[in-house]
C-alpha cells in the first residue's frame, strides 16, 4: 500500500528569511494525521534567504540529519563543531542530554535550501555527538546509496535508530529499485524534480508511506533526487 504526501498539503512556516514546509506537524503547524510515520518524525523543507538563519537553540533526545539540496548551510553547536554543509553531504547530529546549536546561511546573494529531518531516537539520554560525510550520487546515478544507518556501511552516517536513510540521483527515465524486507516500512521523498513510485505520479516536495510492498521502484520523468527511509 502506497499513501501519497502531496507537496501542496503541507504545512507551512513563512518569515521574510524563511519558507518552510512541513511534511509532518511541526511547530505551530498540527495536523492529527501527520504526526510523523514510524520513528521518521519530521521532513522540513527549509529555503533561507541569505545571510539569513537560525539562531542558537537548544534540542534533546532526537536524531537530526540535515541535507542539502542547493547553496550551503554554516552550522555552529555546543559539542565545538563549526562546519560548512553543502549538496552531496549528509550531517547527523544525536541530541541526547541536550545540545544547542546555530544554523544560517553564510551566502550574501545565494539561498539556501536543505531538508531537515527528525528521527526519534531508540534511546533517550545518549551523549551528544556530530558527524558529516560526503557522497557522489552522480557517480552512483541510478541506485541507491545509503547515507544514514543504524550499522552504517560505504560511508554512511550513524542513526540511533533501526533505520536506514538512502538517496538516489536519476537522469530521466532512470529507475532504482529498493527491496523492502518482510515487516519494515519506507518513506519516500521527492526532493527534487518528479518521479513515479511503482507507478504513482510523484512531483517535487511529494512523500509517500509504503506498507506492505516488497519491491519500491522509482523512475524519473525528470532529473529527480530521492531520499528513501527504511523504517520498523
């Protein structure tokens, strides 16, 4: 069973430096029937104008991936991490016992768009910790690869948490397969371009749950990058 997430229903936080959308309730956006799908919590879809950002605040007890899809995103947090992440990167950082950090856009004339995403973590009180790799999608066009995992492998950033998070770059027409192993779900999310999830129309900013399949299959009708989270 496949259960479409449109773009458009999303909730929304709008500020002159900011424009987000929120797959999942998030902030003074509530709905009932989106409160998050297995331990995935929240996809925010974040646009910072520049010079722009988020002031020094504080979280607990949550796994924060954040991932970029065009400019660049300057974060600062208490753990004495200050870095750059740009498109092709993944950063993870585990809240635990509390962590405050900083995120703005250290551009003067570009904006900044990235995904912010919530994982519920499988422990509560876990030392706070940062991580950020690096990933050629291009040069691995057409599958997916894994970028975050509960037991990460080829590179992938460490969850707390039985899930495993992958991305796929697609030329149009290109089409990546995910098998879906008895009992786990996935969440699929159209970051850029459109796509079609074993048959269904998916444009931009569009999610999907998937219960109860074996086989996820994604083709582009476009240039497409996809994230693809694989959940208990």
């Amino acid at each position: 069973m496949i259960t479409i997430r449109r773009a458009g229903e999303r909730g929304r936080t709008r500020f002159d430096w900011l424009d987000s959308r929120h797959t999942f309730s998030f902030g003074e956006y509530r709905d009932p029937r989106y409160m998050g799908f297995r331990a995935l919590r929240v996809i925010n879809d974040d646009r910072v104008e520049p010079g722009e950002g988020f002031a020094t605040h504080s979280h607990r007890d949550m796994e924060i991936v954040t991932y970029v899809l065009d400019g660049a995103i300057a974060h600062k947090d208490s753990t004495g991490t200050s870095t750059v992440i740009r498109p092709g990167e993944a950063q993870r950082m585990s809240a635990g016992t509390g962590i405050s950090h900083s995120e703005y856009n250290p551009s003067k004339s570009d904006r900044v768009r990235f995904l912010q995403i919530w994982i519920l973590p499988e422990t509560y009180g876990l030392e706070p910790e940062y991580e950020q790799r690096s990933f050629d999608l291009d040069k691995n066009r057409g599958r997916w690869l894994t970028i975050a995992a509960k037991e990460p492998r080829d590179g992938a950033v460490k969850i707390h948490q039985d899930v495993e998070v992958a991305a796929a770059r697609l030329s149009p027409g290109q089409q990546a397969t995910y098998r879906v192993k008895p009992g786990r779900h996935a969440w699929v999310q159209v970051a850029i371009g459109s796509a079609t999830l074993n048959g269904a129309a998916l444009a931009e900013g569009d999610g999907a749950a998937v219960s109860d399949e074996e086989i996820v299959e994604a083709k582009a009708t476009e240039e497409a990058e996809l994230l693809l989270f694989d959940l208990a």
